[in-house]
C-alpha cells in the first residue's frame, strides 16, 4: 500500500517539476504568489518520505530561495520548524 502512495507522490512530483521547469523564472503559477508557499511545504515533505529531491531538480531549486526567504524563515521560526 505505502508502495502505491509513493509513486502517485512521485507522479504528481514529477508533473510540478515540470511546471517549474516550463516557468521562466522557476516559480509556480505567479511569482512570488501564494501557491509558492504552499508548494515549498510538499517540497519539505519530500524529505519525510523514501523519495529524493535530487529526482526533481526544478524543486530543489525552487526550495533554495524560498528557503532563504525572510517570510519563510519567520513562518518556519513561529512554528518551531526552523
């Protein structure tokens, strides 16, 4: 069953990966606009399965700068995830 989970993580993976890798600026949708956030959160969660962001470089580029965001580093900090 978990099997299961992680390829249809994978596909939808894979399909946003591609999203960012057709944006111009490696953004998802808009530029700095409020899907990114929530697309940074599914980045974190990767870590917390057996997948690798090292499959999806357009994400783990994408999960650099937000990361070094100071909004995202203030949301990470109020919610003890820093």
């Amino acid at each position: 069953m978990q099997h299961q989970a992680y390829d249809k993580l994978d596909r939808h993976f894979r399909r946003l990966n591609g999203i960012l890798e057709a944006s111009a600026k490696g953004w998802y949708l808009v530029e700095r606009g409020i899907p990114n956030p929530f697309l940074y959160v599914l980045v974190r969660w990767i870590a917390t399965t057996p997948l690798s962001l090292k499959h999806y470089p357009a994400l783990e580029a994408f999960e650099t700068p937000m990361s070094t965001d100071p909004g995202v580093r203030v949301a990470l900090k109020q919610q003890g995830m820093s």
